[in-house]
C-alpha cells in the first residue's frame, strides 16, 4: 500500500514563502510521476505542479509560473513544492498525489492513485 504524508503547510502572509514536502512509502518511489494539487473551499481540485520519474520534465500550472517549483529526491522518497511571491488566492489544502505513468506529467487528478491528506496553506493579505 502506498503511502503519502505531506508536510509544510501553514499561515504566511502575501508575498512570503513556504515549502511542501511529501513522502513516500510502500513502493518504489521511482515507478511513479507525482503532481501537487490544491483544493480551496467551494471549488474542485486542480492543478499545481507534476513531475516525472527522473526529473526530467516538469509542469505548473500557469497561475504558479515562476512563483512554485516542483522537485524530488528520489534517494529520500520526497517531493518538494517551494511555493514563492504566495498570494492569498494560493489558500488551499494542498495534496501531493502519485501517478503510476511514470515518464508522463498528467494534468488530470484522475490520473493519480494515491494521494496524500493534504495540507493547509493559508495566505494573509
């Protein structure tokens, strides 16, 4: 069984800076691509980051380019989400997910078999 703890959240105000990190375990880490989604209240999950197996390619999505980075280290089993210039439209519970098509940046929360429990991020103006 796969397991994903995520870690990181908290309050920070409008400009700040915090990083997520999320491990995992019950697998090989490497079998998987693993994304970052948020959730805020009253709207459906979306899209933050994702990256592939290797590192190798990377998306965000477009309303965190150049503010978030995604990356992982694959010899501790984490993936990171330095979460930069954060503005209160940022408040969410962000989930880290894995996504067992290992070579391939999915969008789609569908996409993903396991997820974590989240963690909130909350952005003072």
């Amino acid at each position: 069984q796969v397991q994903l703890v995520e870690s990181g959240g908290g309050l920070v105000q409008a400009g700040g800076s915090l990083r997520l990190s999320c491990v995992v375990s019950g697998d090989t880490f490497g079998r998987y691509a693993m994304g970052w989604f948020r959730q805020a209240p009253g709207k459906e999950r979306e899209f933050v980051a994702g990256i592939s197996w290797s590192g190798a390619r990377a998306n965000v999505a477009d309303s965190v380019k150049g503010r978030f980075t995604i990356s992982r280290d694959n010899a501790r089993n984490t993936v990171a989400l330095q979460m930069n210039s954060l503005k209160p439209e940022d408040t969410a519970v962000y989930y880290c997910a894995a996504d067992p098509h290992w070579s391939t940046v999915h969008r789609t929360p569908g996409e993903y078999d396991y997820w974590g429990q989240g963690t909130q991020v909350t952005v003072s103006s």
